[in-house]
C-alpha cells in the first residue's frame, strides 16, 4: 500500500468532544471517502492536544498545521484546499494574539515552546485506542528491557536515581515508596492506580488516560515486578466515561498480544489489571479512603501507620501512585534515569502537568519543567490574562492549596517553594482569576466544596470547617466584624493541627493563604462593607444619578420588587432597604443614569 | 417513603447483576452503579435487594449510598441539567448561569420540575475546563455558556 500523504489528527478528548469533534471527525471520513482520498489521508482520533481554550482542534501532519476552532461546515474547505491542492486555509490557523499572525507550524506557538512533554508525550500523537501507535512510539519497550535485563532490585534502584517525586500532591519520592512495598511478604500484593482526580478543576489524570492509557498500563506492570504484585487496580472516578471506556480498550487489547496476563513476553512474569469505580468523593482521592471505597465501603480515612505498603487493599501490601506518576515510569526507564534526573531542579526532577485554567488566555493542559517560573506558565504560555484585565492571583493545589499573588511570579515551580510560598504543588489545577475575582468569595467557594467532602469522619473538620464557612458567608454578606478575621486564622489553625486525614489538615489553606496575601480585601469586607471585585452583590448600592435621569420610567417598570419610584419626567430614586441587587434597572436604563456604588 | 414497586424485568436485571458479581460484598460498590443504571436512581426498594442479595445489612447499603455523591435516591427529571461548579467555572461565573436556570426553569438544585421535565443538579468539573462556564443536560455538553444564552439552550427541550 502506498504510504499515507497526509494525517489528520482530531482532538477526542473531553473538552473538544463536547465541541462536536466526533461529528467533525465522521465529516472528514466522509469527504475523503467521497473524493476518493482514502489512500491520501487518514483520520486519526487522538486524546488531548492541551490546547483546550482553541478547541476542538485540528492537526495536519506531517507539516504541523494547527487548526483551531473548527467546525464541521470547515471539514470540506481543508479537504479541498490541504490536503488536495496543498495550501492551508489560513483563516483557520493559530493566531499568535500578541503578534497578530498566523502561526503555521505547532512547533513556533507559544503554547508549546517552553513546554516539555513527558507525561503528555503521546497524548495528541496516537490514537489511544490502537495499541500498535503505542508500540510504534517506544510502547512497552521499558516493560521489557525490565523484564528481560533487570532485578527488581535494580529496576527500584533506577527510579530511585531518577528523582521522581509523587504526581499525586504528597511528593513522596517513588522509588522509595516501591522499595517499601517491595520488602513486605505476602501472597498477594496489590499495585494500585489512582485516577480520582478529585480536584475541581483539574483533568491532568483524565487526559493521560484518555490520551495514553497504555502508558499508566506499562508502568503498574513495571512497579508490580519490581514489589512483587500481581494484580493492578485503577481506582477511576465514575464521572469519566471516555477514560473508563479507553482503559477498557487499552487492556482488552494489551491482553489480546500478551502484554498482561499470564506468562508476559515469554518472563514467567504475570500481571492483570482491573478497574474500579469511584463514587464522587472527593475524600477518596486519599489513600487509605481510596482502598476502602475498593474493598465496598464508605470512603473514609484511616490513621497512617500502617501505610498501605504494609497493610492496603485487603489488608495486603499495596502500592498506590498517581497516574502521571505512573506515566512517568516508562519513559525513566527508554531514556535512563541520568537523562530523566538532569530535567528539572535540584529537589523537584522532571516535569509537572498543569490544567490552566480560569481568567487566562490559553487555558488548556501542559506540562513544564520543574523550576519553570508562575510567570512564564501564565504570561507565556498561557497568553496572559483574558480580556486584557489586571491579573490577582493564581491559585495551586486545589481545595488544599493556596492562592499566590503578583509577588510570588517568579518564584519557580517546585515541591518545597511552593510550600514556602504558601501554596502546594497539589496534583496539578492551576487557576488564574483577576481584578474581577473576590478573594474572600474565592475562600469560601473551597471551603463550600470542603464542607461538602469532608467525611464526617473527625469533629474538627466536620464542625471546623463549617464554622469557618459561616464566617466566610458572614463577611461576603457584610455582617462580618474584625473579631470575625481572627476567629478565621486562629480556628484554621486548630483544624490544621488537629484534623485527623490531609483533607482536613489542609482545608484551611485556601483561607489562610487569602487572609495572608489580600488582608486588605478582608478588612474592606468587614470595616467599610466594600467588595472590590463587585461579587458579594449584597455589599453593592444601585445609585441613580439625578443628573442624568431623564425619568422615563422604565427602571420602575422593570424592578421585580418595586424598588424604584418616581415621578414621570422627574429623577427617580431607588429605596435601599427594598433593592435585591438584581441589576435589571442598570441593564435596562437607556441614559446611564444608573451605577454601582 | 411510599413503596413503590419495582418492575418485574428491571428487578431479574439487579438480581442478574449482583449474580455476576458472584454476590460478593466486596462489590457494593459496583453492583450499585450497575443498579443505578438500570433504575435510573436507588430507592429504598432498590438498596434493599442489594442488601438481600449481598447478604449485608440494609444500613450498610444506605450508608454507601448517602455517602458518595454519584448515587441518588431520588428519581432525575427526563432532562437532567448538571451545572458545573468546578473552580474554573465558578472562576468564570458559573454560579450566575446556575441562578438564571433555577429563574428560567423554575427548578432549584436536588430537585424536579412539578412536570418532571428537567431536574437540575450541580457537579465539580467535567473537565472540560476550556469551555468554562459548562453545562451539561443529559450527555449533552454545552460550553461557553452565558446567563443570557440560558433562555435559548432551554428552549430546545
Ligand atoms: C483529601 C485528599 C485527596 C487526594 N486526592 C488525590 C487525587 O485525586 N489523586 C491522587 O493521585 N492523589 C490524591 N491524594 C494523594 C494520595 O493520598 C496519595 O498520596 C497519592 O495517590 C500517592 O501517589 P503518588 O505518590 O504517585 O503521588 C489525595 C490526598 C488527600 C489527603
Ligand atoms: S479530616 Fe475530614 S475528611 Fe479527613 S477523616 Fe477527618 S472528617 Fe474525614
Ligand atoms: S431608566 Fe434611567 S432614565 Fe429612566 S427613570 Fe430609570 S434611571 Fe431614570
């Protein structure tokens, strides 16, 4: 058969699928079967391209074409004008936003020049769904150089030398973590995945999945020759449909060769893995919790000692990482753990995915260096602040983290700075907010989610953790007082100190890190009843500028309480004690006459 | 709770599941996600036969239940509307969507329209982030969505 001229990549992941890039892909089939193109052009759906922002997002290789923002109207023009006559539809390419040009070739985007792709490394190169573009892209070549050349002993030892910490949020070093479970006896060990991704607003984990199953596949495979399991089990949020059905794919297809099951490439060595689903807890995510939700029960976290390297899933040793963790592990072992140890910094090696997400331009999944600057993430790659407004915070780890300020853009991505600075790395949400984002709303939006998740299980974070909320609601509602600010520092520090399980050890952050950096905003909150950003709408006042109002009546007309009165042809005015802070009078007023105080 | 009684084939379905699952206690969880799918929600009938056939207590059953946030003991509307509450869209407001649909559909969060029609419901990131703020009825994405668009995307149901 002739060699394919051309390859059309479509973005299949969650973010461009809901975006139409099945119909978009069928379309594609279509033209090309019509014009008779098949040996010309093939369809590949891949995961993730990370550029969710642009999406859904066409590529054409082997020149790189970046499509973005194509619709399935847009499917016969590329048709005709790439792939048959070999020009590119301009209008549908990149736009660099600084510049104003289009950017012709991936490679020179923004985007992606100061991204390093480890984890990601396959995610928009193959179709996850055929294990041959894996194999073809150094797949299951690690798993078997391990197996065929290494002790576990010395595998351990090579990821030990790698410096991989834990994508998870702990940043437990790996290596280690393996030879523990390793030296435990038992009948059974288990190797478990966690893919609960609990954060809201991050999709690291799912998009590997989606993207590169077998690649998490490979590596629980490596870790369970290295301790001695078995058995696998990815632990994987019900909530990811696409995921679970590609993992399905992945190891239906993986068993079909021979690359789990018994008797792997000819070793002796067996393994098999299965999933099981989470329930949307968030508090799952946690490890001990996480096992318990896979032996059928409530999720709820248990005292560490025994860690799960000892005692885990029924009561065995097991061995639990994160999937870009695990993602990682191939790659340590293709290009050698003195290759993967020079990326990075001296403490944190390697790389780190981020969703980027919030008030940012190019919001999307990426993965740098670790040591890359908050700066160079928000203002290179992710193209800065949307819609030209003044940037305020960004925010890392999840409801666990913090939110760091304009002082801290230069402080490099790490594990240990990022704790310095307040924060955490966490699994990998990043989120950006403005001048338009209320810090003391932003609190109490985690705090919200954590009341939610909090297990119930110990008082200080069950009570805790509402009464910090209760305050929070207090001061957004403008009946908050200083004594209320102190009450919020010195109760966070109780519940940090006392919560029984790093979920709520860690709730209080997200108040503590936004009373450091923004106290201002709080007082304002408290003292003068002043809301900068305008979203606690009960602190707005809806004026009328007596000036300006012509009274014609129409803001009367439209108040849904009667707020309003006025003479026709007379200034009108609005009655406080009755407005509801709807905005429909601004909305409708033709003159103007009404603003925010 | 009324009793309601359960269909004939949809009950040989649970049974048939749990079956499978060789009636394994171990597996509450997922024989409780595949009950889910077949009823649509878990009613007390339904945790009951599970509880039977899995030789665990009806407490128990319950207790799984109330505490993941998937499992639902209350019947969804035809059209169920998720909003997501995930940071990047609470960051790109999408609690202000979530209030023009409880105005537009006259449903408030956990419950169902008198009609049945939709039922509206809030969730922590689908992840598809780019397409901040999201909303999703039934299997259906819509992103980018606006308080203002609300109106229009409800009409089509
Ligand atoms: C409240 C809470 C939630 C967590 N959620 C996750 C999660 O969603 N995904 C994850 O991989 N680890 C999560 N972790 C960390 C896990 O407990 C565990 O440390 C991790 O899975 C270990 O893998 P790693 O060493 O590869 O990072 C969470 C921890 C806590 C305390
Ligand atoms: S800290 Fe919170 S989530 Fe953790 S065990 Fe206690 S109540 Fe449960
Ligand atoms: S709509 Fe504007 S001009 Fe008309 S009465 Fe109201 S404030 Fe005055």
């Amino acid at each position: 058969m002739a060699k394919i001229k051309y390859h059309i990549l479509c973005c299949g992941g969650t973010g461009c699928h809901a975006s139409k890039s099945d119909v978009i892909m069928s379309r594609f089939n279509e033209v090309i079967n019509e014009k008779g193109l098949t040996s010309d052009a093939k369809v590949v759906a891949t995961g993730c391209f990370g550029f969710c922002e642009q999406g859904p997002i066409v590529k054409i290789l082997p020149d790189n074409t970046f499509y973005t923002r194509v619709t399935p109207e847009d499917v016969e023009e590329i048709i005709n004008e790439h792939i048959i006559k070999g020009r590119k539809v301009t209008r549908l390419l990149y736009t660099d936003p600084a510049k104003n040009e289009h950017i012709e070739d991936s490679k020179h985007m923004n985007f992606y020049k100061k991204q390093i792709r480890i984890a990601l490394r396959n995610c928009g190169f193959i179709d996850p769904e055929n294990i041959n573009e894996y194999i073809a892209r150094e797949g299951y070549e690690a798993l078997s150089k391990v197996l065929g050349e290494m002790t576990p002993q010395q595998a351990i030892e090579e990821v030990k030398l790698s410096g991989l910490r834990g994508r998870g949020g702990g940043g437990f070093p790996t290596g280690l973590k393996w030879e523990f479970a390793s030296k435990y006896q038992a009948d059974q060990k288990y190797v478990v995945c966690n893919a609960d991704e609990g954060d809201p607003g991050a999709f690291m984990d799912r998009s590997i999945l989606e993207g590169d199953p077998h690649s998490v596949l490979e590596a629980m495979e490596i870790c369970g020759y290295c301790i001695g399991a078995t058995k696998g089990l990815i632990y994987i949020r019900a909530e990811y449909p696409l995921a679970i059905h590609r993992l399905k794919v992945a190891i239906k297809q993986a068993r079909e060769v021979g690359l789990l099951g018994k008797d792997i490439l000819g070793t002796g060595f067996d393994f098999d893995v299965e999933l099981r689903y989470g329930a949307g807890a968030f508090v799952c995510g946690e490890e001990t919790a996480l096992i318990h939700s896979m032996e059928g029960h409530r999720g709820e976290p248990t005292v560490k000692p025994p860690f799960p390297a000892e005692s885990g899933y029924l009561k065995k040793p097991s061995n639990v990482n994160n999937v870009e963790t695990f993602a990682n592990i191939p790659v340590i072992f293709n290009k050698g753990a003195n290759w993967f140890n020079k990326i990075g910094t001296e403490r944190s090696k390697g790389t780190k995915v981020f969703a980027l997400a919030g008030k940012i331009n190019n919001v999307g999944l990426i993965e740098v260096p670790m040591g890359t600057t908050l700066r160079e993430v928000i203002y290179e790659i992710g193209g800065g602040i949307k819609g030209g407004k003044k940037f305020k915070a960004v925010q890392t780890g999840g409801p666990s983290g913090g939110c760091l300020t304009e002082k801290h853009l230069d402080v490099p991505i790490e594990y240990d700075t990022l704790i310095a600075a307040g924060s955490m790395m966490g699994s990998g949400g990043m989120i950006v907010m403005d001048e338009d984002n209320c810090m003391v709303s932003v609190a109490k939006f985690y705090l919200e989610f954590t009341v939610e998740e909090s297990c119930g299980k110990c008082t200080p974070c069950r009570i805790g953790n509402k009464r910090l909320h209760e305050i929070l609601d207090k001061i957004t509602k403008g009946h908050g007082t200083m004594e209320d600010l102190d009450k919020l520092k010195n109760l966070s520090q109780v519940i940090k100190d006392t919560a029984l399980c790093g979920l709520g050890q860690t709730s209080p952050n997200p108040v503590l890190s936004t009373i450091d950096n923004f106290w201002d905003e709080y007082v304002e909150h408290v003292t003068v009843k002043k809301c900068r950003a305008g979203v606690c709408t009960s602190m707005l006042k809806f004026v009328i500028d007596p000036e300006v109002c012509i009274g014609c009546t129409l803001c009367a007309r439209n108040c849904p309480v009667n707020a309003i009165t006025g003479e026709r042809k007379s200034p009108h005015q609005i009655n406080q004690d009755i407005c509801i802070k709807c905005g429909t009078c601004k909305e409708k007023c033709k003159f103007g006459a009404i603003s925010i105080k | 709770m009324a009793n309601i009684k359960l269909a004939e084939d949809k009950l040989k379905a649970l049974i048939e599941v749990c079956k499978s699952f060789n009636n394994e206690k171990g597996e509450l969880i997922n024989v409780l996600h595949k009950a889910q799918e077949i009823f649509g929600y878990l009613p007390a009938e339904v945790q009951e036969v599970v509880a039977h056939e899995l030789n665990v207590s009806v407490a128990t059953v319950y207790g799984v239940v109330s505490f993941y946030s998937f499992f639902t003991m209350k019947p969804k509307g035809e059209n169920p509307i998720s909003v997501c509450l995930g940071t990047a869209c609470y960051v790109r407001g999408a609690e202000k969507v979530l209030e023009e649909i409880k105005k537009v559909a006259k449903v408030e969060v956990g419950e169902t329209t008198p009609d049945g029609k939709f039922s509206l419901a809030c969730l922590r990131c689908v992840g598809a982030c780019g397409l901040a703020p999201v909303l999703m009825i039934g299997q259906k994405v819509y992103g980018r969505v606006a308080p203002e668009k609300v109106n229009e995307i409800l009409a089509e149901y």
